[in-house]
C-alpha cells in the first residue's frame, strides 16, 4: 500500500473527518445556513480539526486523548472556526 492511502486509513484520521463532518452539520443546522457552502465549511472543519491537533502537539497538551488524537484541542478549533465563519456568512446574508 502508498504511504497515502496508509495515512488516510489510519483510524485517527477517519475520527477527526467524521468529527468535523458532524461538526459541519451542526453548526449548519444551528445557524440556520442551510447548504450552500457546505462543502467548503466541512474542508474549513477539518482544516480547524489539523489546526488544532498541530497546537496540541506543539504546546505538549496533557489533556485526554483518543489514541493518538488530541480530541477536545482539535474540536475546539474546528468549532470556534465554524462558527466564526457561520456567523460572517449569517451578517454578510443580511447586509
């Protein structure tokens, strides 16, 4: 198998797009969005999901983890992310 599709099937990066696609609905459904960029606010999630393990790892976290995945540090950046972002969509639609 490629080093890839090896990455990819690691099951700390199947939890964290899985997280960041329930995430993505979420705040979706919450904020009232609806689909419209969707898929860009999904990407947005896992990027905030990278985001936040990266400073996890690099602040040297001691908070719980799931295996190898800094949990609670990556789903606060995906969500702070999403509804930073949710909310510039929601002024940006009114104005």
């Amino acid at each position: 198998m490629s080093p890839a599709l090896e990455f990819f099937l690691r099951p700390v990066v199947d939890l964290s797009i899985f997280l960041a696609l329930i995430y993505t609905l979420a705040v979706h459904l919450f904020m009232r969005l609806g689909f419209r960029g969707l898929l860009w606010h999904w990407l947005l999630a896992s990027g905030g999901m990278a985001g936040g393990y990266a400073l996890a790892v690099r602040a040297n976290s001691r908070l719980p983890m799931v295996g190898d995945m800094h949990v609670i540090e990556s789903s606060a950046a995906a969500l702070a992310l999403l509804v930073l972002v949710g909310l510039r969509v929601r002024l940006t639609r009114v104005a």
